[in-house]
C-alpha cells in the first residue's frame, strides 16, 4: 500500500517535504525550499531505502547551530508515515 505524505518543517531552511512511501521503502521524495543540491542529494539518496534505515541514518542531525536540518525533518516526516 502506497502513503504520501506532505509534512511542513520546522526550524529549516527548506518549508516543506513531499515522500512517498510503499510496502516500507520510499519511492518518492521531494524537498520545497532550502539549499538545492543538498536536499536533491539527500532526497536521491532516500530512494529506493527502507524506512527504518532512513530514520536510523538521518535522526538527530543538526544543522550548524540549528537542533534540525532537512535530513532530521525528513526522518521525522517518515516516522509519521509509520503512524
């Protein structure tokens, strides 16, 4: 069963995020705003990734000062496609 999921961030550069997930791998995934070619990178990356691995690997990663970053929102949006 396919989810998508548009989950608004928080306390990040980029303003929104779009993922698609199926039978736990992400099959899509989009960021809005923020630094292009990191959250390209990092959206390319995910495809094709189970879920858990995505969460594992991005939770917790501080942007500079910031407690967040694109990687630890998206991890956060995934951890709702769970839900």
């Amino acid at each position: 069963m396919k989810k998508e999921l548009t989950y608004n961030t928080r306390g990040t550069c980029s303003r929104r995020i779009k993922v698609a997930v199926e039978d736990g791998i992400i099959t899509e995934c989009a960021f809005e705003g923020g630094c292009s070619g990191n959250t390209q990178g990092v959206a390319s990356l995910v495809i094709g990734m189970k879920v858990d691995e995505a969460i594992a690997k991005m939770k917790g990663i501080k942007c500079g000062f910031k407690s967040t970053s694109c990687p630890d929102q998206l991890a956060l949006a995934l951890e709702k496609t769970k839900e």
